[in-house]
C-alpha cells in the first residue's frame, strides 16, 4: 500500500503546524480532511489550495458527538479515514502560584479528551480494514523543559504520550500504529502567544540558543516527522515519542 487512496484527518490544521501537515499529507498523495475549531475561512482556503481530493471540517474535538459526525463527513466525502492526525492542542500559562481550574479543564478537554474523541471515532473503522496511522501532538513539554508557566500544558501533553503507548498497545495487533511527535519551539500563533515584537525577537534568540542546531522550529520540521509516522512504510513503529525540537537542552537559571 502507498499514499494514493490514503485519507488524512489533521485536527486544529487552519493554521500553525495543522496547516503544514495537511500540505505535507497532501503533497506525499493523500486525500486531506482539514479540521478547524472557529478559522472556517483559513480552512477552507487552504483546502482549496490543496485540490479536489481535500475538504475542510469544522468540529470542536473536545465534543465527541462534533467528532463523530466529522468524521462521518469525511469518509462521506473522501472515503474513509486511513490516517489521523491529533493536532489541535491550546495553551493557557500556568504555574503553582496562578493555577486555575477552570484553565485547566479547558486545555484537559482539547488536548486529552479532544485525542480519546478522534481516536474513538476512527480507530473501529481502522481495525475493520486492518490498516491505520494515528500521529498524536504532543510537546516536548510532556518530558522537561525549564520554559517558565508551562507547568499544567506539560501534564496534559503528559497524558498524551500516555495515551500514544496504551492506544498503541489496544490498536497494534490490528494494523494500527500510534505514535507521538513531540516538537520544540516552534514559531505558530501559539508560540508568539501575544508578544510584541521586541518580547518575541527576544523569546527566539533565547530559544535558538538552547538548541544545538542553532534556530528555532517551523511548521515544517514537525510535518516532515508527522508525514514519515503516518506512512505505509512506518508500520513496525509504534508507541513511540518522535522529539523534533533541535536538540533542545534547557536548563535551570533562578539565579
Ligand atoms: P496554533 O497556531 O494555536 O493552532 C491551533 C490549531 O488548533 C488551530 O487550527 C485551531 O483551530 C485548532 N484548535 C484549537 N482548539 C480546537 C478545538 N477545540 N477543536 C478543533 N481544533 C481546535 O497552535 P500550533 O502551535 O500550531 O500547535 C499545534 C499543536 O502543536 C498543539 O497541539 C500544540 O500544543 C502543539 N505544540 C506546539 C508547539 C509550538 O511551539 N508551537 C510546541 C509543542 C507542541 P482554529 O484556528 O479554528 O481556532
């Protein structure tokens, strides 16, 4: 099997890392559904940049019943769903000091709930035909960072990489793998966060500097991780975390 007749679901790919994982999907061959939460028009304009095989789908993936009619559409329109990408995650800064419960069940219900959803809803269908590629986002974030605020974001990302092992466990006698991509930082409207300028050309240099290649990340470095898990050629590996983040190395600095 190839990427032709392949059908791609990228969660959160309005814009950011999604949106270069649906392009990169797309240009290896495969049909591409693009999901959005609220950016309707960013979504459909990018699908149609990506062709007739492409559609864009709103769904919130914190709601499983959005979920599942989402994927109903998609297989509908482009067949049914061989390959999907957990992408859509948001993150609200936090510390011991400012912990908000509230906050944290906002980011619980995208990044967690919003992964067992779309996992639910293709994965019967997956194992039916004995063949699917499940690529979850997750941050390096999960492992160790010294990144200030980021404390209650890494525990849900966290619990994803603990989902990758245990869906990859249930799912990997049946075709299916599942697999983390665990990225650095990378420049996407999350990463800016509302900085201005100055803060943000401050916040690169200093992220740069704890990479050992010397930069930051772009979309693309993630797609191009992202495109080779979902592939045919990809299925002896599984439960496994992929960090694409520049060989990051931070460290403690409270002096
Ligand atoms: P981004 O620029 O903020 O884009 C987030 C995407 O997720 C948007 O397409 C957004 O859709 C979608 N989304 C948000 N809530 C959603 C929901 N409830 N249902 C469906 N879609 C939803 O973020 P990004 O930087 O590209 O991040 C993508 C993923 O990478 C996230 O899981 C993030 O945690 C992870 N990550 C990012 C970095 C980084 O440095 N950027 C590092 C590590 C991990 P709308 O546009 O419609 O709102």
């Amino acid at each position: 099997m190839g990427w032709d007749g392949q059908v791609a679901l990228v969660t959160g790919a309005s814009r950011g890392i999604g949106a270069a994982v649906a392009r990169r999907l797309a240009s290896l061959g495969a049909s591409v559904a693009v999901n959005y939460a609220v950016r309707r028009a960013e979504a459909e304009a990018l699908a149609g940049e990506l062709g007739h095989a492409a559609m864009a789908v709103g769904a919130d993936v914190g709601d499983a019943e959005a979920v599942a009619d989402m994927v109903a559409a998609v297989t509908a329109r482009l067949g049914p769903v061989s390959v999907l990408v957990n992408n859509a995650g948001i993150a609200v800064p936090g510390t011991l000091e400012t912990y908000d419960p509230a906050a944290m069940a906002r980011m619980r219900r995208v990044n967690v709930d919003g992964v067992i959803h779309c996992v639910r809803a293709v994965a019967p269908g997956m194992a039916a035909r004995g063949y699917g590629r499940i690529v979850n986002v997750a941050s390096n974030a999960a492992i160790g960072t010294a990144l200030a605020g980021t404390t209650f974001y890494a525990a849900t990302k966290a619990e994803v990489l603990a989902l990758t092992r245990r869906f990859a466990f249930e799912l990997g006698a049946k075709g299916v793998t599942v697999n983390a991509v665990a990225p650095g930082w990378i420049v996407t409207d999350m990463a800016r966060g509302g900085m201005d300028a100055a803060a943000f050309a401050e916040r690169v240099a200093g992220m740069a500097g704890r990479t050992m290649v010397g930069r930051v990340g772009a979309p693309d470095d993630i797609a191009n991780a992202v495109g080779f898990l979902a592939g045919p050629e990809a299925g002896f590996v599984t439960g496994q975390t992929l960090v694409v983040d520049g060989g990051r190395l931070d460290y403690i600095g409270h002096g």
